[in-house]
C-alpha cells in the first residue's frame, strides 16, 4: 500500500510530539540554574556589602528590625538560592523566597511600576537608568511557582529523592512472595518428598 503524504505528514507530527515530550522533563533544569542563580548574587551582593547597608535601606522605608531581617533576607536568598539551584526541597525553599520577593515588591518596587529596565537619558558618559519596577519579581515568582507545582525536573536532588524512595517501595518482601516460590525453587526430589 503506497504511503500518502498525509499519512507521512501525521508520522511527522507524531514524532515531533514524542521528541517534545521527551524533551519537556528537561525544562525545569534552565528554569532551576537561573532562578537558583539570580537568587544567590542577589544574596552574595547583600552579603559582600555587609547586610548592615541593606538594613538602612530597610530602616529608610520603616521596616521594623531591619538588622534582623536584612540578614534573613541575605540568607534566605543564598541558601534557598542554592536549594533552588540543586533542585533540593524545592516547594519547601519556594516558600520564604516567596516572601521575600512579595515583600520586595509591595516596599519598594511597585511604586515604580511593571518595567525593570527605565532608559532615563543616554549621554556621552552613558546610559542612565531609572528605578526598578516589579517584572524581575514576577518572574522570580513565576519561576518559583513553576518548580514547586511541577517539580524540579532532571540532576535535582527532589527527583533523586524520589527515585530513591520509589525503589525502596518497589522492592519486593518476603511476605509478597508467591506461596509457592520454595517449591519451585527446591530440587525435584525435595517436591516429591513434600506430596
């Protein structure tokens, strides 16, 4: 029977739909590196100034204990950061980075609007930017929501976790075995002894 250019076209779309779904696993791993990334320069750049200067910040717009929380802010984003980063406990780290970048976002970059990048003036010393908006934090926010539903995907310590876990309930107990697994394994002799 002669194939028909129809029946190619849909064999096509149909290995295109596989090569897809194998390649959709791989998505959550870019999302991982980078988000994982951002969030730990963010804390490294806290931390390399000293968290007292990001205190003053949080002191400037009202923030009770600004000393207290610039440092958990510092330590959410490097340690979650680096949770998010090596796909470790990712819906429980998603959570006070969550925080954090909701906090960021209603303090202090909502009043400057959605764009992150503001173009104030380029000039022959250069481009000057204005204040940041809140897209990067939606982003991040999107991010997070994205791993901690739909899981932190290939070389991430939660899918190694649960790979582990998934083999330590597959493995068999010597209650599951058959009754009759000694008899078939016994040497003929022994079977027609036991009848």
């Amino acid at each position: 029977m002669p194939t028909t250019a129809a029946s190619r076209t849909s064999a096509h779309l149909v290995e295109a739909q596989v090569n897809l779904q194998l390649l959709s696993r791989w998505a959550p791993l870019p999302l991982r590196l980078i988000v994982g990334f951002g969030l730990m320069m963010h804390g490294y750049a806290k931390l390399s100034r000293g968290p007292e200067s990001f205190a003053l910040v949080l002191q400037t717009i009202g923030v009770p204990m600004p000393t207290i929380l610039a440092w958990m802010t510092t330590l959410v984003e490097l340690i979650g950061g680096f949770a998010i980063l090596v796909g470790s406990f990712v819906p429980i780290a998603s959570l006070p980075i969550a925080i954090v970048l909701l906090t960021a976002l209603f303090t202090i970059h909502l009043p400057y609007g959605f764009f992150s990048v503001k173009l104030v003036e380029v000039t022959q010393s250069g481009t000057k930017f204005g204040p940041v908006g809140y897209e990067i934090i939606l982003l991040y926010l999107a991010g997070l929501a994205a791993l901690a539903l739909g899981g932190a995907g290939p070389f991430s310590i939660d899918q190694w976790r649960s790979q582990r876990n998934a083999n330590l309930i597959e493995a068999p107990k010597h209650h599951d075995l058959p009754k009759n697994t000694f008899a078939s394994r016994a040497p003929r002799a022994v079977q027609e002894t036991s009848r």
